[in-house]
C-alpha cells in the first residue's frame, strides 16, 4: 500500500496537467523542468494583480526561454457572482484560441462586469460575431464544462482554499507559493531560479 501511495505521490504532477483538460490555457514547453499552476478566478482583485504584474513577468523569464511550462487552472470562488460564467467564457474562448485575449479583457475590466454581469458584451470586445456565437454553443458543453469542473476538484483535493493559489512542481515535488510573496516578483523570481541550480 505505501508503495502505491509513493507511486501515485510521484504521477500526481503529471496527472495535474493530463492535456484531455487542457484546451488553450497552457503556455510554453510540457516538457520544460518546472510546471507552473495558477489556480485563479477571473472575478478576484488578487488574482487580477497577479495577472497583470507577475504573470507577464513569470512568461517572459521562465515560460518564453522554456525554462517553465504555466498551466492557468479554472478556480471560481463561490463567493464571486460571475467567477463561474467567467470561466465558463475563457474556456469557450480558449478552444477558438482567443485564451488570452479573452483572460486579458476579463482583467481589464474587471471592476465594471463584477458590478453589472456583462461578461458577453465585455467579450465583444475581442470576439467576432461568428465566434460570439460559437462561445454561446459551447459553454453548456463538456468540452468547457469537464476542464472547469476538473480544475476545481484537482483544487480542492490539494487543500487550495483561494485565489490566487500557485503550485510550482519541480522534479515531482509540488510546492505551494503563497502569502505576501505570491506578489513579490523578486521573491518569485528567486524561488524559481533555486529550483533551477
């Protein structure tokens, strides 16, 4: 049994970023040395900091060089009124490839649909018509439902209780970044970097 518990221990990163959940919110080199999981939801004021400091820094000197793999995990906070209806929309987006454009304008913007709901119309803004409408057909689908259902699960078996929440796995071993330093790029920067030597 304890080498059944080992064993899994040690698939368990793999198993966290299985590509049959992953559809265009995953960035970078799979086989890079350190995978990079941002548990997030897209109504959260901490989590849009985050996206808007240290994640295009994060990108830029780790993901861009290949010497990390991000993958976005979907985490809407019951708290959040339109955190779900957010995900449920990125992940629509992502399967057109609109992933980041639509992440980005949901940050954006945050301040106004987190008021008034209007998550389509803020979408517009980087959507067409035609892939509008797509979104609309998707987002009851399993093919957006499953991957936000998944995340969550994969979430809250790891004890993540908010957002955001970022594991960085290194040679098997997950290792939780939080606290004040998840927004302390310096800090970051120096985690990753002792993992690399």
């Amino acid at each position: 049994m304890k080498l059944l518990i080992a064993a899994l221990a040690i698939l368990l990163p793999v198993l966290a970023a299985a590509p049959d959940t992953i559809h265009g919110n995953a960035f970078g080199d799979p086989k890079a040395p350190i995978l990079i999981e941002v548990f997030s939801d897209f109504q959260c004021p901490g989590c849009k900091r985050f996206h808007d400091e240290d994640l295009p820094l994060i990108v830029k000197d780790y993901v861009a060089p290949g010497k990390a793999y991000l993958v976005y995990r979907y985490f809407p906070l019951a708290m959040h009124p339109y955190g779900r209806k957010a995900a449920e929309l990125v992940c629509a987006c992502a399967q057109l490839g609109k992933y980041e454009q639509a992440a980005d304008i949901l940050f954006a913007r945050q301040s106004a649909w987190s008021q008034d709901g209007k998550l389509d119309e803020t979408l517009a803004a980087v959507l067409t018509p035609a892939e509008r409408q797509k979104v609309a057909t998707l987002i009851g689908s399993p093919s957006v439902q499953k991957p936000i259902d998944s995340d969550m699960a994969e979430g809250a078996a790891l004890g993540v209780k908010g957002t955001p929440t970022v594991l960085v796995t290194y040679k098997s071993r997950r290792y939780p970044l939080v606290g004040e330093g998840l927004f302390n790029y310096r800090w970051i920067k120096a985690t990753l970097d002792d993992f690399l030597k």
